[in-house]
C-alpha cells in the first residue's frame, strides 16, 4: 500500500519556514502543489529596543529540528520519502559565534528596516 501511494503522489518537496514569530515545516506534492503535512512551533520573542526582535538562536535551531521531526514522523507512517527540502528568512538575522563555534555570545537580533 505504501508503494502505490508513493507512485500516486510522486516527488515530495519540503520547505521551511523560518520567520520572527514562528517557523515552520511544509510538505508539498511538487507535482499538485497539495500541502501534504506540516508542522509549527511558535517562537519566544523580546523586544529590546523599538523596531527590534531579540531570538535564541539555539532556539530557533532547535526549533527547525522539530518541525522537520514532526513532519516526517506524519509522513512516514505512510512510507513518504522527501526528495528537497528549501529554506527561506525572513529578515536579516545577526548571530555571533566563538571561532571554534562552540560558544554563542549573543542572541539573534532583527531590524525592522521598513
């Protein structure tokens, strides 16, 4: 059963959403276009200044992480393969790392340049 619904939906395409409020994981038919499953985990926002948005990156890392897990976790009990997976930002994202990268000096800030 799951092979005849691979050959019925064809190709699958991924994306993820990674906006200020939120981020998300969609699956799509790339040939229908259907929205297949998705999953969303709202993210924790502070505003340290007017027209600011501070963010943990590990945060929203993590938070990529589980709206992938998710998604596939849904799509796998039907034996779904992903072939591509996209990424898109919403706005100009600042994160400072230690060179070995092992250490995050600072929280992701986001300027409201409009």
């Amino acid at each position: 059963m799951a092979a005849a619904n691979k050959a019925v939906l064809g190709p699958l395409v991924g994306a993820v959403d990674q906006g200020t409020s939120s981020t998300r994981f969609l699956v799509f038919n790339s040939k229908t276009a259907e929205l297949l499953s998705h999953h969303q985990v709202e993210l924790k926002q502070e505003f340290p200044k007017e027209g600011w948005v501070e963010q943990d990156p590990k945060e929203i890392l993590n938070s990529v992480y589980e709206c992938i897990e998710k998604t596939c976790e849904k799509l796998g009990q039907l034996n779904i393969d992903i072939s591509n997976i996209k990424g898109r930002v919403g706005c100009s994202v600042l994160a400072f790392w230690t060179y070995s990268g092992a250490i995050l000096f600072f929280s992701c800030h986001c300027e409201d340049d409009t």
